[in-house]
C-alpha cells in the first residue's frame, strides 16, 4: 500500500486532535504548558518498504516524558504562543534535539521493530496506543474513552490485513477484542523488567525460527486470528 497525500493529511489531523485533548481523563495527565503531552500516533515510512505489507504496533500508553522532551515542548508551546503542532512531534521523533537521539531510536522502537522485520513485516509502521497520555497504569475508563476518541479512526485508515503487534498483554485482550478482522500478535512488552522480551531472538539479534509464524495462516481473508508469541516457545518445548 502506497501512502497518497491525503492518508497523512487525515493521520495528522487525528494528532493534532490528540495533542490538543482537553478530555482531562482520570489516571493520566498532559500539560502542555509543562511540556507534558499526548504523544504517538506516528507513521514510520523512512526505511521501510513502500510496497511491502505493513502492520500497526499498539502500546497501552507512552512512558513518563524525559527532561529533554519537556524541555523542547516548553520550548516550541512558547515559539508557537502557547500551542504545540503535531510537525513538532514529528520532528523530535525523527531529528532528537540538541545532540539527544532521536525518539525513533529509542528501545522500545527498536526492539518491536526486530519483531515487525522478523515476522516479515517490512513495510510501513503505525505506531500508536490504547491511550495518549502518559501514566504508568492508565484506569480502564480513560482507555475506554480514548480508544473511541482516537484508536478507532486511525485504524479506520488501514487496511485489515494489517497485522497488529500489541506490545504487552492488556492491548493484546483488548486489539484482539476491538479488531476481529486483524491477525493480532502479542508480545511481551520490550521494558518489561523480567527481559523476557529478548528470548524471541538469538545470539545474532535474529527472531528465531520457531517464532517466525506463517501470518497467512492466521488471515483467512476477511477474518485473523489472535495469538500471544510467547504460547509458541511454549508448545515447542
């Protein structure tokens, strides 16, 4: 799927939405002022294959903001008069800022990225969450209300035969339950202290085998299927 013009039109819309929210939902805060704001929501096309298949990766919210983050926010809410423009966003996840990396070559990017590639994903990348706001346990409510706010439209602008990473088990239960038509793959989350996210790969960084599943399999055309990678390494044993 080749990504026209008016795709990242209606993906940049949707952003902007989210980083203006003023829902205020329990459990979770954003501050624009501070520099503290809604974030994902990121199409990743910049090495990747434009006429390979793609997938979604779902998170259930963003880690707590870093001191650098806030500080470009605050930065770029007083340059826009007391606003922040989704370019912004944009633009720290590919650029970094002052001689910090980049958001995309963060951990938890890079590693759900080896699985995208393993599972013969190289096509383009959506990168979302259930919620927008950072908090360590968002309340089921506020991912209730941000879901049908938000989740629900971008993944109106992908097709289904999109496979869904889901980047932990809570978005795996609830993307298995909100997308039936999507073969959803659960994996444990990559900052999961355990480290257990590392057993899907090998000495050379390599999805093993036994992991790398026949998505086709799991597609029926219209319909997938849901499974949780790690119940793999467990029939193998």
């Amino acid at each position: 799927m080749k990504f026209k013009r008016n795709i990242k039109n209606k993906i940049s819309k949707i952003a902007q939405q989210i980083i203006n929210c003023d829902k205020n939902c329990d459990g979770v805060y954003s501050n624009l002022k501070e520099g503290v704001i809604p974030r994902g929501l990121i199409l990743e096309t910049e090495g990747r294959k434009s006429n390979a298949k793609g997938c979604i990766v779902i998170g259930i919210n963003p880690g707590k903001a870093s001191k650098f983050e806030k500080n470009y926010y605050r930065e770029k809410y007083i340059e826009n008069k007391g606003s922040i423009n989704y370019e912004n966003l944009l633009f720290l996840w590919e650029n970094g800022w002052k001689n910090k990396k980049p958001v995309k070559n963060c951990q938890y990017f890079q590693k759900l990225r080896k699985i995208s590639n393993g599972l013969g994903l190289k096509g383009p990348i959506i990168w979302t969450n259930l919620a927008k706001c950072q908090n360590q346990d968002p309340p089921l409510q506020t991912i209730r209300t941000c879901v049908g706010t938000y989740l629900k439209k971008e993944l109106e602008l992908f097709p289904s035969d999109w496979p869904i990473i889901a980047a932990g088990r809570e978005p795996y239960i609830l993307s298995a339950c909100l997308c039936p038509n999507h073969i959803i793959i659960g994996v444990t989350h990559p900052s999961e202290r355990s480290g257990r996210f590392d057993d899907f790969f090998d000495e050379d960084n390599i999805l093993y085998k036994k992991f790398q599943i026949n998505l086709n399999k799991l597609w029926d055309g219209k319909r997938g299927e849901a499974i949780w990678l790690a119940d793999i390494r467990k029939k193998k044993k």
